[in-house]
C-alpha cells in the first residue's frame, strides 16, 4: 500500500505529550555529560533552584526519570505503611488508574465516586472525613486536572475540609497536567505531596516525574514502612545536596528542563496562565458555535489545558479522530475508558500561541463538515470573536 509523506508539520493536539518547542530540542541535541562532574552538579542546582516556582513552593522537588505513573507511585510508596488507607476522589480515568495502582501496591483503598463531569465534591468529601473521627484515612488524593474530561478539582476547597475537621490525612494531588498551564500552588494549599510529569506544561518529551515534599510528607516519610527502593526520597535529597542523583539521571531531559524553566520564567508564569485561560476560552467559544456538548459540567471547574467534547449521538470519536489524522495530519485525544468513541480531547496546552489555535480548530471543524456534522454556525469565527475580545 502506498504511503504519501504529509507535508508540513504533524499537528499534535493531544492534551500530552505537548509539542516540544525547538529550542527545547536544540537544548537536548548534546552529548551526554559526566553525571557525577562540575557541569552536571552545576545543571542540576540550577535546576533545583528554580523548578519550585513552577509548583508554587518552597519546599524540595525530587525529579525522577519517570513518566508520570511512577511519581504517583513515589507519593505513597515514601509516604504510607503497608495496608493504610488512602481516599481517592473519582473524577475521571485518571484517577481511577491512581486508585487502581494503589490497591496494587496493597493499599486499602476507597474511591469517593464521581460522574466524570464534575471534579472532586468538597460536600461528599466533607461527609466521608467527617465519619473518619479515628483518622484511619491516611491519605487524599486529588486529580487536579483531569486529563480525561477537562475538568478541575478545586484544591484549596479540599485542604479547607481537612482544616475544618482537623483531619490530619496527607494530601496528595497529581497536577500531571495543571503544571506549566494552570496555577499549581503547593506552598498555598499546604499539599503534602505533588505530583508531576514533563510532557505537558512544560513542554518536555515523556520521561520526568516530579514530588514536591511538604515538610509533614517528609516526616512522614521517616515512619513510612512501605518497602521501596528506587522511588526512595532521602538517596535523592541527600545526593541532590550534592547537585547529584543516587542513579544515572535522564541527563538530557534536565539540559531541556533547564530551558523549559528558562522559556517559563521569560513569559512570566501568570502570563502562562493567563495564555492556558484564553486558548481554553477561545476552544469552548468554538465547541459551542458547533453545537456540540463539553463532557465538563461546571464553568468553574472548566480546564484551561484540555477541552473534552461529546460527539453527537450516532457519530464515532474514533472514527472522527482518524479522519482528522489522515486528512490534516492532527491527532486529537481520544475519550478514555467509558468515554472511548464517545470524546475526543483538544489539547491546547504547552508551547501554544494564537496562530496555532486556529490551526487546531481550523483541523476540528473541517473535520467536522467532512464527517457529516454540519454547524450552522462556524467555530472558528466565534474563536476568533474570543481572542480579539482579550
Ligand atoms: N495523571 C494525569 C492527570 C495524566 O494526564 C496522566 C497522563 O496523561 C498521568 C497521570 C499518567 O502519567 P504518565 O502517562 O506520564 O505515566
């Protein structure tokens, strides 16, 4: 079978990984460095300096050459003993494979459940707390943006439920895609253990994954008694003392962190944010002029990373999203687990500007017109409306 080469660059609109910017690309084009000389310690303090700012704390963040499944993993294996039980809000798929591995590292573990439309229910979760009066719940953990749906939890509103009860359970929340695109703030929530990866607002390829420690996590890392090894924080904070790691790190991915946080800091965080809101904004403007539903529920909770859209009864999201691939070379995200074939995701997160927005919705909405769901109204216009608006 014949294969024509398409022309240009492939569209990846998937909500992660994220378009790696070139000078990312050009930052890991080095040979790899001794990891235990001068250059790499300086690379990683100046790394260690700065990364915090991105998570909004002042507390350490240990980096792992990891996707972002094994920094789930780190957060309880450092901080709980075998057998405690841990609370998980059910917001999506995401944290339902957060919950799913947890029971397999023999946790106890218990799914507040939700109906992937809204984030996390401070009302029901206040209710479980509050029946917890012997504190067996060790651990919260929270999903802030839920990659699967493009909705958010509300942190703060959850750390403010455990204040009220002084329910003293770590909280532990996976910001996988909230970091680099919508505010994180560790520091101001006093959240226990924050997880991450690098290859959505940071605009890395797969293969970092992040903890920022509380000082409680880190105490309770010393009572911990779940086996581990390689996730282990105090191998790590001792030799990055010493702008080193106990393991060969992933070397060139810190050479592309380091000029992630470098891009990050030149646009000024808020203005990150505030680009991640506007896209975000503009994206719904267009999902609406097309008719269709987004899978969120709640304007409050609305992701400003990733925007999830049903396809209208009797039409494939699969289908579609294939269609859009072969046509214009974009891939879109897929609806994950009882949303597969039912949504597709657009990811407008990372290394995004204007201009390419457009190209994105531009790809949605003849995509759209090809497969037979016509709008009277065009997307592209109402987005385009949006962006001159702000
Ligand atoms: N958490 C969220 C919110 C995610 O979106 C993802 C991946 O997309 C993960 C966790 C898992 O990360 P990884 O696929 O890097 O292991």
């Amino acid at each position: 079978m014949g294969y024509n080469r398409p022309a240009g660059r492939h569209w990846l609109q998937i909500p992660g990984p994220t378009n790696v910017p070139d000078r990312i690309l050009r930052a890991m084009d080095r040979p790899t460095i001794d990891h235990r000389g001068p250059e790499f310690q300086d690379l990683t303090r100046h790394i260690l300096e700065r990364i915090g700012a991105v998570f909004g704390t002042a507390d350490p963040v240990v980096i792992y050459p990891s996707s972002g499944t094994g920094a789930w993993e780190a957060a309880l294996v450092n901080t709980l003993s075998p057998g405690d039980h841990v609370l998980i809000c059910e917001t999506g798929h995401f944290s339902n494979l957060w919950a799913q591995l947890a029971r397999g590292l023999g946790f106890e573990v218990e799914v507040l459940q939700g109906d992937w439309r809204r984030g996390a229910d401070s009302v029901q979760l206040e209710a479980r707390l509050s029946e917890d009066t012997d504190h067996a719940i060790k651990a919260l953990c929270l999903v802030h943006n839920e990659t699967s749906t493009g909705v958010t939890s509300d942190i703060g509103a959850a750390r403010e439920v455990l204040d009220a009860l002084g329910h003293p359970a770590l909280l532990m929340v996976d910001a996988v895609s909230s970091l680099g695109c919508i505010e994180v703030r560790h520091d101001g929530w006093r959240v226990d253990v924050t997880v991450s990866g690098s290859q959505k607002g940071l605009m890395l390829p797969p293969g970092l994954g992040f903890n920022a420690i509380s000082a409680t996590a880190r105490d309770a890392n010393r009572q911990a008694r779940q086996p581990r090894g390689y996730w282990d924080w105090q191998s790590i904070l001792a030799t990055n003392a010493q702008g080193m790691f106990p393991y060969t790190p992933a070397t060139n991915l810190l050479f592309a962190l380091d000029t992630a946080l470098d891009m990050l800091n030149e646009e000024g965080l808020e203005n990150v944010f505030a680009r991640h809101r506007r896209h975000a904004r503009a994206t719904r403007a267009a999902v609406d002029a097309w008719g269709l539903a987004l899978v969120a529920r709640r304007p409050e909770e609305y992701s400003s990373a990733v925007t999830a859209v049903s396809m209208p009864e009797g039409f494939d999201a699969d289908a579609f999203r294939a269609h859009v691939l072969e046509r214009f070379d974009m891939s879109l995200g897929s609806g994950l687990a009882k949303l597969q074939g039912r949504v597709f995701r657009i990811g407008h997160l990372g290394d995004f500007n204007d201009l390419a927005l457009m190209g994105t919705l531009a790809g949605v909405e003849l995509g759209l017109a090809e497969f037979g769901i016509a709008s009277k109204t065009s997307g592209i216009s109402a987005a385009m409306q949006t962006l001159k608006q702000s």
